[in-house]
C-alpha cells in the first residue's frame, strides 16, 4: 500500500486485505449485540462482516446504515428493521456520504455503532477524505456505545482527515497482530481492546 494519505484500494481489493482478521472481528462484533438495539453500521469491509453474522442471528434489532451492500445484506432477516440513511454514492463506492444522511443522524439516538476506520495511528482515528470523516463523527455522536472494528494493518500510516481521538470511542475490536506500543496507548485513553485470534 502507498504510504499516501488519501491512497484506497479499490472496494473489491479491500474486501480482500486481512481476510481472516476481518472474519474474525465481525464475528467478535456481532457476539456483542443483544436483541431489541439500535445499531449503525458504518459502509466497512470489516463492518459488514459483522452484518452478514447479525442477519444469520435472525434477532429483532432496528439497523441503520450508509452502505448499500451493508444493507442489502441486513435487509435479508426478516427480523431486522433496516434504515438506509440517504446521500450521494462515492465514485466506485457503495458507500452514502453528505445529506440527507448526514442530517438524519443528528436526529438518531443509537444504541451502538460499529465504526470502521483507515487508519488509527498515534492514538487518533483517520480517514481517507472530510466527508468520510464527517458521516463517521456524526455516526460516533449519535450512538451511546462506539465500537471500532479495526484489523491490525490499520494501525501503520495515517490517513488524510482526523475523525476524532481514541478516547473518543468505548472499544475497539482488531486482532493480535497489534503491537504493544499501541496496545499501551488504547489502554491509556481508557479504551476497552477486545483482540481477536487468528491461530
């Protein structure tokens, strides 16, 4: 990967990168939903392995999303109330940034979000663009309990637009290719770490 801050690869091959890491936290992801929540779910490779799990639970909960992908998924279950948050698509994306979306979540109280990120490095989470990182703190805002879904290639380079601090989200879940140094720095900012096996 070019150690550009704007650099992503395209959806197909991001879907691709960490394969099992991103499996494996989608799954630790989903294991924390109970039945009867409110959940946004980022527009993520990672995140939306957590989706695809939640739909296969088949258990009441009320979702809401800026993915198109992410939400044909969750609109499987007919269990699951899916809100499909409005915007304009990113070129070559599945992905809904700006309004109405944007506004819309100021007017949400969730119970959760999972939140994918590009990057979280030196103790703060970062982004590709300003729009992605604008729907991503409005997303962080409106949820009672954030939830990172990060695998450990994440934690490299940082990416162009902050999106907030560690300590501004409850747990992050990556795997255990994390290094000590930024193990060291999440518990510092009080952030619950939930690592995932890859053995």
């Amino acid at each position: 990967e070019p150690q550009r801050t704007t650099f992503e690869p395209e959806r197909e091959i991001g879907a691709h990168v960490a394969r099992s890491a991103k499996l494996a936290i989608g799954m630790r992801a989903a294991a924390l939903i109970e039945p009867g929540q409110s959940v946004i779910f980022d527009s993520s490779s990672t995140v939306l392995e957590a989706a695809k799990v939640i739909a296969e639970r088949d258990v009441p909960l009320t979702v809401c999303t800026n993915d198109l992908a992410t939400a044909t998924v969750l609109a499987r279950s007919d269990r699951l109330q899916v809100v499909v948050l409005g915007g304009t698509t990113r070129r070559g994306s599945l992905t809904m940034i700006g309004d109405p979306g944007l506004s819309f979540l100021h007017r949400l109280h969730a119970d959760v979000a999972f939140i994918g990120i590009h990057s979280l490095v030196g103790g703060r989470l970062s982004e590709t663009s300003i729009d992605l990182a604008a729907m991503k703190q409005r997303m962080i805002a409106s949820a009672a309990r954030t939830i990172v879904l990060a695998d450990s290639s994440k934690f490299r380079h940082p990416a162009f637009c902050d999106v907030c601090s560690a300590g501004d989200v409850h747990t992050i879940i990556t795997d255990s290719g994390i290094g000590a140094a930024d193990r060291e720095r999440l518990a510092e900012a009080g952030v619950e770490l939930l690592i995932t096996d890859l053995a």
